[in-house]
C-alpha cells in the first residue's frame, strides 16, 4: 500500500522459513495435505503445539514415527537460546534467543504472586523485531536501530517457550499457567502490523486451535503509529492498547519519542479514543520518568487535564538506566507529586516495578548483547 507511511515498510529481508506456528487453521490442514498426511494430523500438531507446548516432533508420540518425519518439515527450529538469566527470587527470567539468520532478541517472563483478590499473573514480555527503528534516546533498544521484523512464528515461539517454562516449573514459585502476554520487548509492535495480527490470533485462538489467552490480557504497546492503531481497532480483536507517550507535549514529545514529528499528541490520543471507543476499554498510557526532563508540576497537570475526560490509566515507568545515557529516573518525591497531580484530576495511575533490570531485562534495557 503506497500511501502508508514508510515506518510499514520495514524490510522483509532475512525472514526464516515458513514454520507451523505461521499458519491459520485452514493452512495447516492443507500445510499436512501437502506432506502427503491425512488433514487431522493438523489438529494433532495443533494439540501438542498449543496445548503441550510441544514443538519437537520426536517428543509427539500420539503421531505415528512416519509422519512425526514428515512434521518435522513443518517445525523448523527459529529460536535458539542461548542463554537465560533469572532474578527476583527467582520469578523474572529473561531469554536471550539467537534467529536463524544471526540476530538476537529477548524475551522476558515474569511471575506476580496472587495480591488481595487479584489472581496470580505470569506475564512474559516479548519482541515484535530485532531491534527497533524508532529511535526512542531513552531506549537502550532504540539505539542499534531496526535488524528486521520477525515473522509471526518468531513471535509465537517465544510465547511457547514461556507458556513451555512456566508449566513446568523453570519460574520460582513451581508450575505455572501463562497468563499475559505484552509486546513491550524489541521493536515497535505496530511496524510489523500484519505479522503481529497473526500472532494476535494464535494467541486469543481458543485452544487447541491456538494459545486460548483472553484478549484483554494481551497489551499490544507502541510509540503511536496512528494509521495502525486506527486499523488494530478496526480489526476488532479486544486486546489492550498501551500508547507511549512520555510527554504531554509535543515540543518535549518530538525528542522522546522522534516519531511524534509525524503523528502529534493529539492526534495519537484521538487513535488511542477511538480504539477505546472501539473496544469498551480504556487503554493505558505509559510514561517513563525521567528526572528533570519530563517529570515537572506543570507537565503533570498538562497530562492530568489531557487525560480526564478520556478512558485512560496512566501506567509510570521509573526510566531504567541504559549503557551511556546521562539520564537518571525521577526521585520518589517527584513521582509521588507526579501520582498526585494526576490522581487530583481523576486520573488513574500506577507505577510499574523495576522488574529485572539488575539483569538488563527491565523496559527498555533490551539490547541483546551476546
Ligand atoms: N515500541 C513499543 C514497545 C517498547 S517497550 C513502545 O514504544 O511502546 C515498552 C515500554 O518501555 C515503552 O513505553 C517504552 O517507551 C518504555 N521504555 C523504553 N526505554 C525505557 C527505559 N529506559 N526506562 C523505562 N521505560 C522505557
């Protein structure tokens, strides 16, 4: 489509081989037809992918030998790991994962114990691209640039292999469900738009069709590329929307964020109003605190009045630190006054944690360093 903007364009180049986690249901069937299989070796696959987690075909022994040789062809390895780390007693662990062509990303898995009358939550944090093309200065990703875009199989792996660890038990805390899934890894999720719909299916597809996972616990987030918001909200899917925003106007925002010079404020957060008007559901809006920088009185009322009359929760980040950069995060008082303002104006806001970063595997520490 030549009237997109560029930033759809990202280079196709280097994408690895069609693997079974690429196709819709119908595809699979005719995916086993052509192998010479009868189509409900699909369902079978199906089965042991979605629901066991199971992507060796030596290991699928409900299948006969012949055509667990015949799968195979289907079951390309994409990710390779090549190392993980744990921290957090044990209940953030993140994946270092080498692609076949060489390139590198993460993936972040996250357990939060049950709290008051909120569930336990298994989160795993995943990536769109290797590397990312927005350039955001506070983003340790940012700063080596877009490699490619991962295909919907690369994305999907990772979610495989968290839903694989949980269960059995690589979190501390033993066994576990994965429960959420957010696209806050590498990369801009919305610049990869059709690969990161697909595995927007295999995600919410009821099992053993797909992973099952309910929408709203999926959180699609992105720098605020309108023209794909606006089609996320057509395509109708219910999952959670996060808008980085980091700046309530866009003097500040066209530094933090350099895609704001082609998308305002404004008109980011009329996308992210009508996805909400779309879904029923507000969507969050996230916003790293960055001392002295975004983090002063009149920015927070500027975000309090922006926000009020919109259905919108504000989700802080303390900035966590990247190699090189002068900027520290938001003393607490700061961040207390900041929660005020905007909590006076009806706001509502929390404040993530700082999840992994003793291990580079916090927002925006993501660089893959071998
Ligand atoms: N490209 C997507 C996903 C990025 S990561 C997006 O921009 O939304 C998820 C969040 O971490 C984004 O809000 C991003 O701006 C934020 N982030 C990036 N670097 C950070 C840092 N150093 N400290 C805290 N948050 C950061």
């Amino acid at each position: 489509m030549s009237s997109l903007p560029l930033v759809f364009d990202a280079p196709r180049r280097g994408l690895p081989p069609t693997h079974f986690a690429d196709l819709d249901p119908g595809a699979r069937r005719a995916a086993v037809t052509e192998l010479g299989l009868p189509g409900f070796r699909a369902d079978q696959l199906s089965r042991q992918y979605y629901t066991r987690f199971e992507n060796d075909p030596a290991a699928m022994t409900d299948l006969p030998a012949a055509a667990r040789e015949k799968l195979a062809a289907l079951l390309p390895t994409l990710l390779t790991e090549v190392r993980s780390t744990t921290t957090d007693d044990g209940m953030t662990r993140k994946t270092l994962w080498r692609l076949h062509d060489g390139a590198l990303v993460e993936s972040v898995l996250m357990r939060y114990p049950a709290r008051g009358d909120s569930r336990e939550r298994v989160t795993v944090c995943i990536s769109s691209q290797a590397g990312c093309g927005m350039a955001c200065p506070f983003c340790a990703t940012g700063q080596g640039g877009l490699t490619r875009n991962l295909s919907t199989a690369e994305i999907v792996e990772q979610v495989r292999a968290a839903a694989r660890a949980a269960a059995r038990g690589d979190l501390g805390g033993g066994p576990g469900r994965l429960s959420n899934v957010v696209f806050m890894g590498m990369g801009e999720p919305l610049a990869n738009y059709n690969r990161v719909l697909a595995t927007l299916h295999r995600l919410i597809e009821p099992a053993p069709a797909g992973f099952g996972l309910s929408r709203r616990s999926i959180t699609v987030s992105s720098v605020g590329l309108v023209p794909a918001i606006t089609r996320l909200a057509d395509a109708d899917l219910g999952v959670t929307l996060a808008v980085s925003l980091h700046a309530p106007d866009d003097e500040l925002r066209d530094t933090l964020v350099p895609v704001n010079t082609r998308w305002k404020v404004a008109e980011v957060l009329e996308a992210a109003d009508i996805y909400a008007a779309k879904t029923g559901r507000r969507y969050s809006i996230e916003y790293a605190m960055i001392r002295d920088v975004n983090d002063q009185a009149w920015r927070a009322e500027l975000l309090g009045d922006l926000l009020a009359p919109r259905l919108a929760h504000v989700n802080l980040i303390p900035l966590n630190p990247t190699p090189g950069s002068e900027w520290d995060a938001s003393p607490k008082n700061v961040e207390r006054a900041f929660v005020e303002r905007l909590e006076v104006r009806g706001v509502s806001v929390t404040v993530r944690d700082t999840r992994g970063q003793d291990i580079d595997g916090a927002c925006g520490q993501l660089a893959a360093a071998p």
